[in-house]
C-alpha cells in the first residue's frame, strides 16, 4: 500500500513557534514531530511513503529526511501551494494510490495504540474507507462519528456545533483505489476546502465505510496547540525512562524489521555524534552486535 504523511498547513495555533518552520518539525519530545507517523507506516510494512507539503517547508524535510533510504524505505515529497483540504492533497497523489489503496496519516498525530497497529499490520489490501475513532471531551473540535449500538457508522460531520457523540475521528484513514474518484464528486466547502468528511459520506452511502475503536488505554492526540505538545512530551519521556527504549525511533525501527542492517546503522549515525539520540542508537548496534555473536 501507498503511505501518504499530511504535513502542511500554517500551524496557526502553534504561533510563534511555527512562524518559520513546520509545526510536524517541531519536536515532541526528542524527535521531530514527524518520526511518530513515519514510525507507524512502517512498523505497518508500508514502505512507499509519501510526504505533502508546503512550498515553504518541502526543502527542510528532504534536508531531515533524505530519500528514506537510510530508514530501508522509499521516500518521495509532493507541495501542496495551496490549503485546499485533506481530499485535495490526496487528489495530488492520484497517479500512484495503485490498485491496493492508501493509508493516509496526518503528520501532526500522535498515535499509540496496539489495535490500530495490528490492524494496519493485518491489512495489506483496502476495500472500502476505515476510520478510527477515539473518544474525547471536546468533539466540537474535530470529525465527530456517530455510531449505533452496533458499532456501525451513523452519520459524520465536521466540527459540529452540537455533537451527537463523543467520538472523534482521529488523523488516520485507509482509503481504497477509488477514492479519487469520489473526491471528484465533491464540491469545496463554506471553509473553501475539499472535505475528507463529504468523502468519506459517500463511503457510507454504499455501505463501504468501516469504523475502528481505540482501546481505552490508546493515546492518541492531534499536537495542534503548545499544551498537547508538551503533555505528549512528557508521557514519551516517562515512558522511555521506564522501558529504555525509544518510542518513534524510526532507525531502531527499520534495523528490527530488517530493512537495513547494523553497518548501514553505524554509517548511517554519524550525524548524531555527541547526541543522546546518537548514544541511543550505539547501544542498538552494541545489543544486535552481541545478538548475533
């Protein structure tokens, strides 16, 4: 499958701190903000990724992230000039979503949960649209999913005033090959925008539409304002003093899922010299190195 990174937009509610720069740059507690969805497309064997982004922007996230082939994936930047929406970025990638679909993450998501890691894992052909719901206490402020007792989708809206649930639809989605062909359906919205709402509407009009719940202990937070960001923070750092190991790291990622190997790592790391991340990474190769002896 085709993963396709959302990392555009102005970050308006991060100003000043994303005045110059990209707000999925920014760093959630010792990686850029990007790692994290970087780290769950590959985890979930997607190995062709691609990254949407602003003309401003395109430039320090090839400087970050190169071609991918450091991660033992394939890399590719596509510019958004303008906001039109999540359904018109997809339309940019049109030519390549294939015949399997794609697996679209918003760049600015944090998202640890084990239910929707086996799910991605477990999927590797798309029918239909799925979407992930997580409950919060501020559904106003997102795609708010309405369910039966059933657990089936209901309706769907965009930031509405009166919610009808408290659950929201998180930045991920899996899209079939025939979404493009829906979004050309579409008309923009009051925003001026083309809304993945309005597609994923016609999902559920032919019954294509598929709903997943986080677990309860998931944590799951979209990082638009400065108070997500430092509360992620600390939980990834507690976290990582706990277990000793790195959550998002995508290089430890891809040595695991053996799309490179430990002298590629080592090559690979100078860049981090004098860094606790670099020093981190060491301790990976020391630990594969005794491993295998």
């Amino acid at each position: 499958m085709l993963g396709i990174i959302l990392a555009g937009g102005e970050g308006k509610r991060c100003y000043p701190i994303t005045l110059a720069t990209s707000k999925h740059l920014l760093p959630l507690y010792d990686k850029p903000i990007i790692y994290y969805s970087l780290s769950l497309l590959i985890e979930s064997n997607i190995r062709d990724i691609i990254i949407i982004t602003t003309p401003r922007d395109v430039r320090n996230f090839k400087k970050l992230l190169g071609n991918g082939s450091r991660f033992g994936i394939k890399l590719r930047y596509i510019v958004q000039d303008i906001p039109l929406g999540t359904a018109h970025a997809v339309m940019l990638v049109k030519e390549l979503i294939g015949l399997k679909g794609c697996v679209l993450v918003y760049g600015d998501n944090y998202i640890d949960s084990c239910v929707v890691k086996n799910y991605l894992k477990g999927n590797q052909h798309i029918s239909g649209a799925t979407i992930f719901a997580y409950k919060v206490s501020n559904p106003e402020n997102y795609g708010v999913i309405e369910l039966s007792s059933e657990g089936k989708v209901i309706s769907i809206e965009e930031k509405p005033k009166v919610p009808k649930s408290d659950y929201a639809m998180i930045g991920l989605l899996c899209l079939d090959q025939s979404v493009c062909h829906k979004i050309e359906k579409i008309s923009l919205s009051e925003r001026r925008e083309c809304e993945i709402t309005d597609v994923l509407k016609i999902y559920l009009n032919i019954v294509k539409l598929t709903v997943v719940r986080l677990e309860e202990s998931a944590v799951w937070s979209d990082l638009g304002s400065p108070q997500n960001l430092t509360e992620i923070s600390y939980k990834i750092m507690l976290g990582e003093r706990k277990t000793g190991k790195k959550v998002g790291c995508l290089e430890e990622i891809a040595l695991d899922k053996g799309l490179i190997t430990t002298t590629e790592l080592f090559s690979n790391i100078k860049r981090y010299t004098n860094s606790p991340y670099g020093a981190y990474l060491m301790q990976v190769i020391e630990i594969g190195n005794c491993e295998t002896r």
